[in-house]
C-alpha cells in the first residue's frame, strides 16, 4: 500500500491502464505538471515493485518502453473505486455547500481591517 500512497505513483499507473506501453517522453508529455528526475524515480520504484516493465529496445535511438504487469493491471479495479467515490463525494459536497457571494471571502474581510489599522497621515 505504501508505494501507492506515494506522490505520482497511483497517476502513473491511471496513465498507463488502457495502453499497451509507453515512452518516456510520451509518459512526461501526459504528466507534463512532473518532473523528469521525479517521473524517472517513480517509474524505478514501481518497477522494483514488480507494477511496470521496462523494456530497452536497442538500437539508434535506444527505445524504453513501460507497460503494467499482470500485478499492475490489478491498480484499475481499485483506481475506478477511489474515482467512483471521489465523484460521489463532490457531488454530495456541491449539494450540500452553500452557495458564496462573490468578494465575501476572508481575504475581503483581512483587507478592510488591515485599512482600519493604518494610521491616518
């Protein structure tokens, strides 16, 4: 459960569900908001966990490809489960909240008493 609690990893393994493999390049493009290094770390981490195949291709250009195992294809039953109940839980948020005016939030409110506080010149 621990690698799945990590950052990025539960983003990457939605990214490759429904996909035979990836490139890197083709990964960091769709999780452009990750850094490489970051993506790189990640990818070893859930391949050390048995969750992603790596495969080099060789050749000019070396080709790396990522692709789910067996064991990783198991994440998209438990990935639409935490995306059933996430949708369930804003929907029941956007019923339930009321609705706000627009400039009546506590920065308005910070504001105008830091104007009261000012010493008149």
């Amino acid at each position: 459960m621990d690698i799945l609690a990590r950052p990025w990893n539960g983003l990457i393994m939605a990214t490759l569900e429904g996909t035979d493999t990836l490139r890197f390049s083709e990964l960091r493009e769709r999780l452009s908001a990750m850094g490489d290094r970051m993506l790189s770390a990640r990818l070893k981490e859930l391949e050390a966990a048995g969750l992603v195949r790596r495969r080099v291709a060789p050749g000019p250009p070396v080709r790396v490809d990522y692709a789910l195992t067996d064991l990783g294809h198991g994440f998209s039953a438990v990935f639409q489960a935490i995306a059933t109940w996430g949708a369930r839980l804003a929907s029941d948020r956007r019923r339930t909240r009321p609705a706000r005016r627009i400039g009546a939030g506590a920065h308005g409110v910070r504001r105008k008493a830091r104007a009261r506080a000012r010493p008149e010149a």
